[in-house]
C-alpha cells in the first residue's frame, strides 16, 4: 500500500517539465494564487446544498450519496496538451459523517453530469489522531479528448456549485 508521500513524490516525479493552463475556476469571494506549475479551482470552504436534478454534474465517493463539500482541485496539463493531472482536496467530507457510513464504502470518486461519468480509484483518506480529516483523489487524463471532457465536467460543476471561470 502506497503512503501519501510515496503517492506525492510520484506525482511530482510525473508533473516535472509541465507548464501552467492558463485558465482556472474560481470562487468570487476567493483570491486565486497560481505558480508555474498548476492552477487551482477553489472553493468555498462551506458546503454546497445536494443536487436533485439527474443531468447535475455532481462528485460522490459513494455511488448515490453526493459529495456536499466543493474541492480545491490543482490541475496541469503536459505542454504538448497529450495528457493532464487534477487533483482534488475535499476538507472534512460528508462521506465520512456518522449519518452517511450506512451507505456503503467508498470505492472511488465518480464524477457524474449530463454526458455521463468520469471515475478514477485513486482516492487517499488523511487523517489526524486516528480521525479522517480529508481525502485526496487524482483522475489522470491521458488524451486531448479526456481534457476536454474534465473540462466540460468541471464547467457545469462549477456553475452549480457558485463558482466562476477565469482566463489568467
């Protein structure tokens, strides 16, 4: 089993040579800082009201149990444009409240709207004196066509979810 670190210093291994995109998501009341080597959709750090409609681009960890928290997602993209990175933080999850246990163990992070869903396994729990605090997932995307899709997701996610898109 693979530690939080072994998993970072993969990734940094793999982003290494990446350059910036030079758009981001982000919330009106949020000040986004961005570096050479990433962009950032952040969020607000309170959680967003569940969705009800069937076609809502919506993030679960448990299949049918949506994810209230909005993420801070970090993406990159290779700078030929043939692969990207984005990585998700979720700060105290609903999927780990008493309330939701019931429902079933996470198994991956599905990332669902109108146009179907986007799904990857690789989900890291963090915790903090025996207490999980957070989850990091990465969904790796290794085509032109798979960026754009994420794209697309993370557009109608981030209109229901109050927050914008901005050209840096």
């Amino acid at each position: 089993m693979k530690t939080i670190s072994n998993v970072l210093a993969a990734l940094s291994l793999f982003i290494a040579g990446w350059t910036s995109y030079a758009e981001a998501f982000v919330s009106p009341s949020v000040c986004v800082s961005t570096n050479s080597a990433s962009k950032r959709l952040s969020s607000r750090s309170s959680s967003a009201s569940s969705t009800t409609s069937l076609d809502a681009a919506t993030i679960q960890f448990v299949r049918g149990l949506d994810e209230k928290v909005i993420p801070d997602v970090k993406l990159t993209r290779a700078r030929d444009g043939s692969s990207g990175v984005a990585t998700f933080l979720f700060n105290n999850p609903n999927v780990f409240d008493a309330s939701t246990q019931a429902l079933g163990e996470i198994t991956g992070m599905f990332l669902t709207d109108e146009e179907g869903e986007l799904s990857t396994t690789s989900v890291n729990a963090r915790f903090t004196n025996g207490k999980p605090q957070s989850i990091e997932a990465t969904y790796v995307m290794t085509s032109p066509d798979a960026w754009d899709r994420f794209m697309r997701f993370m557009e109608r996610y981030g209109e229901e979810n109050g927050l914008g898109f901005r050209k840096a």
